[in-house]
C-alpha cells in the first residue's frame, strides 16, 4: 500500500518578550518527527532578546518565517496574522513558552486523516515555569460539541490542530483572552464535533507571572465571549457563567486550572 504524502502543516507562534523560553519551543517543533511543516512566528513588538533569536533560526531553516508587527496588538492579531500567511492545509498552534512531544504531529495528522476529522486535539503535560515535572496530565475528552464546549473551553491551545481542507481558514477574534476558545466555538458552527486524543503530545508551561489577576480576567473575557462573541442575551450569558463557575470551583479542590 502506497504512504500517504506528508501536507503540508502551518504552525502558528505569537511570541513577546520570550527570550527565556523561545529556544526550547522551536527545537520541540524542529525535533518534529513529522517534517513537511513552516513554523510563522508573529512578534508582538518584544523588547528583549527574542527578535535576534528569531532571526537565527529564521536563517538556519527554510520552514521558518518571521513577521513583526508595528505595534503591540495581542496574541490574537499575531496568530490571526500567521494564519493568514499560512499555506498549510492543517493549521497548528504553539505558543512561545510551551513544547510538543517528538511524535506529536505525525500522530495527530495520522489521525485526523483517518477519521476525516476538521478540528482534533490531544491531553497535555503541565509543567513548572522552569521545565520541571507537575505530575499533572489534563486529559483530552474523546469529542466535543459546540453546546459542551460553551461551559469551559475544553481544548488547550497548543495541542489543537485544524483542517482549512474541510472548513477553510478561520480566524480568532480580536480580544486579548480566551481568544482560542471563541475561535474553537467558531469551528464548531462549521463542523459537528472536535475529537481528541488521550495521548499526551504536548507540554504546557505554568508561568508565574500575572498569576493575581488571572481568576478576574477569566471571568471578564468569559462574559465578554458570551455578550459580545456568541451574542447571547443577558440570561442566556448568566446560565453559562454560573455553569462555567460551577465547574470551576469543583475542578479547583482537586487540581489547579
């Protein structure tokens, strides 16, 4: 039987001010056992290092491209950007602190291949802010549909990977979080269900930074993509705030979010 030829997958980076973590997550991409892919790093106006390292690797392999933009826009203008560059029919993400595992796209293209599948993604490792192990795995659930995923955004972004063949370019909208998940609820209006894979093939770093703050912002965003994203009315949005609290809350006795 004949092997299928590798497509061409396009991975999309953001990166800011990562001059501590960038190198890794490039080599993670690079150590790729799946070769056919163009890495797009879309700098968001860094002030440190990030730039000259980004150009050496630009300069040492083909696949990978650098945008800087003007100004300092948020991640989901710089990936919105990389996606509109793209020229791969899969479009994969990574962000500029996190790792995939060798064989992770090779795996995942496999089988969305087989399953004919328009969005998949897998569980993930956490690990601390200096590389270290959690021991903590968040497992991916088999499928999901766009009524279960307006509870919680189910899908972590550096393992998602979706199919332009099936349902052409889609784009993240222009808020500063949470962004990745209104764009997987937007891939859900498209397509049935997203499947995962219990496997983990990435690993997720836990940055120490804004860590205050965070609990306030996810409420904010939250409401802002069920008023302003989904279009939802007050109730509506208030129905699945409190389902999304709820789930929370529960998940937070056992493991951090």
């Amino acid at each position: 039987m004949k092997e299928q030829a590798q497509e061409l997958v396009s991975i999309v980076t953001p990166t800011y001010n990562c001059e501590n973590f960038i190198q890794e997550t490039i080599d993670s991409v690079i150590n790729q056992s799946y070769e056919n892919w163009e890495l797009i790093l879309v700098d968001d106006c860094s002030n440190d290092n990030t730039i000259e390292i980004l150009n050496l690797y630009q300069k040492n392999d083909s696949r990978i491209v650098l945008i800087q933009l003007a100004r300092n826009e948020g991640a989901a203008k710089a990936r919105n950007v990389a996606i509109e560059k793209a020229s791969g029919r899969y479009i994969a993400f990574i962000d500029s602190d996190d790792l995939w595992l060798p064989q992770k796209l090779e795996l995942q293209i496999a089988f969305m291949r087989e399953h004919e599948i328009a969005l998949s993604y897998s569980s993930y490792q956490k690990i601390y802010e200096d590389g270290t192990n959690t021991n903590l795995t968040i497992q991916a659930k088999p499928k999901l549909d766009y009524q279960t995923m307006l509870r919680n955004n189910y899908i972590g972004c550096l393992t998602a990977i979706y199919d332009t063949g099936q349902i052409g370019k889609v784009y993240m909208p222009s808020i500063r979080k949470r962004q990745d998940w209104a764009l997987w609820l937007k891939i859900l209006k498209k397509t049935e269900y997203a499947y995962g894979i219990n496997e983990p093939l990435a690993k997720y770093r836990l940055r120490n930074e804004s860590i205050s703050s965070a609990k306030v912002n996810l409420i904010k965003f939250n409401w802002k993509i069920y008023r302003e994203i989904e279009g939802f009315s007050r109730l509506m949005s208030l129905y699945y705030m409190l389902q999304f609290l709820l789930f929370y809350f529960i998940k937070k006795k056992v493991k951090p979010l």
